[in-house]
C-alpha cells in the first residue's frame, strides 16, 4: 500500500532591512520532518530579542498553508519567547517577513505656539509646552500690554504693532503676568524628549519547497 510523505524544510534567514544586525533572532533556524500528506505540521520556534530595546506588537505577514499562533505581544530585552508555526504541506516556495515595534527616543521638533492678551486675560492662562519651544504673544485689544516674568527676569511689551516672542529652554513652571491689566498665566514646559513606538521589519523568513516522497 503506497503512502506519500511529505517532507517539509523551513530555512529562517535573517536578512536586516536596515543597517546594523539583526535584533530578533528565530530559531532554530531550520525545521526538518516528516509528515503524511495532507497531514499538518506543527512545532515550536524561539524568538529571542537580543537588542537593548523592548519590541511590541510582534506579526508575521499572512502566508498561505503556513500559519503563526502564540506570538507574543511584547518582547523585553534578552528575552525568549515560543511561537508556534502550523505548516500545510504543499510543493511551492514561499516567503514573509517579521514585523514589529520598539520604543525608542527621539528630541522633539521645537515648535512655537501663540498666546493672546485680551482685556481681561491671556488665552490660554495655562499652556504646556516642549523645551526649546516658543512662546509668541499677540495683542487682541486696543490697549498695549505686557508679558512679565513674576520675578521679573524678563518682560516684553504686546502692542498692536509688535508681537514678542520667547524660547523656554528650562523645564519648570513659569508664571508671568500682565504689568499694566494685573492678570496672570502659566507656561508649564516639559522635556523635549519624546519616546515613540518605532516602525521595524527587521528579519525575513524564507520557506523553502516541499518534497514528496511516494512509499
């Protein structure tokens, strides 16, 4: 009586996308076996994050006959986790791709934000900026006024002609007020770094064909 075993060899290349090595290492990295025809395939690949930041939202691109399960959400530094590969046999060659996500820091863009001075307050009274942000104040009323530091540090003039501006540079709360109206506000600058999730397709995982064999 004839049975057809399927022979399925799976290669896991790692090819970086980007300059550098690879930060997410699958193993192992070659899964070899048998199995009767038409008859799944399913085992265990380790996924090891071997960069100094957490990866997250862990995909494999959609393949046919080949599907992931138990991928993890989220993978520390130094840490391994299990997946499991279900593999349909079938003679083609196909391919994917692993994308994730990770932390990562970056300086913000220094931006500049406009504060008006009316008759009867600055708006907004509360502003939260970035370091190295900018504060411009310009005047809605028809009469001059000023932006003052409550120490006095430093002071601009708002008139209908001229419209001050001023770089905070020191994290902390500033408040200032009107000289000649006797109202308040407060710039609230925080720090410029922001952490972002970065965009990362980093490994290719290339499957290679399949052979039957007629017994």
């Amino acid at each position: 009586m004839k049975k057809i075993i399927t022979t399925i060899f799976v290669l896991f290349i790692i090819l970086p996308m980007v300059l550098g090595s690879p930060e997410l290492i699958i193993s192992p990295n070659t899964i070899n076996t048998d199995v009767y025809y038409g008859q799944n395939y399913v085992s265990q690949i380790n996924l090891t994050n071997i960069g100094n930041e957490t990866m997250y939202n862990i995909t494999f691109s959609q393949l046919p006959y080949v599907y992931f399960s138990n991928v993890p959400e989220k993978l520390e530094p130094n840490q391994t986790a299990q997946a499991t590969i279900n593999i349909q046999p079938v003679s083609m060659d196909t391919s994917t791709s692993v994308i994730f996500y990770k932390k990562t820091t970056i300086t913000a863009t220094p931006q500049m934000y406009t504060v008006y001075a009316t008759s009867t307050n600055f708006n907004p009274s509360f502003i939260t900026i970035r370091q190295n942000d900018t504060i411009r104040w310009v005047n809605l009323d028809v009469i001059n006024h000023t932006a003052t530091a409550i120490d006095f540090s430093w002071s601009y003039d708002i008139t209908q002609n001229y419209s001050p501006t001023r770089q905070f540079q020191d994290i902390g709360f500033f408040n200032y007020f009107d000289s000649i109206n006797n109202y308040g506000a407060v710039v609230n600058v925080t720090t410029n770094i922001v952490e972002i999730l970065s965009h990362e397709i980093l490994i290719r995982l290339m499957m290679a064909a399949v052979w039957e064999f007629i017994l």
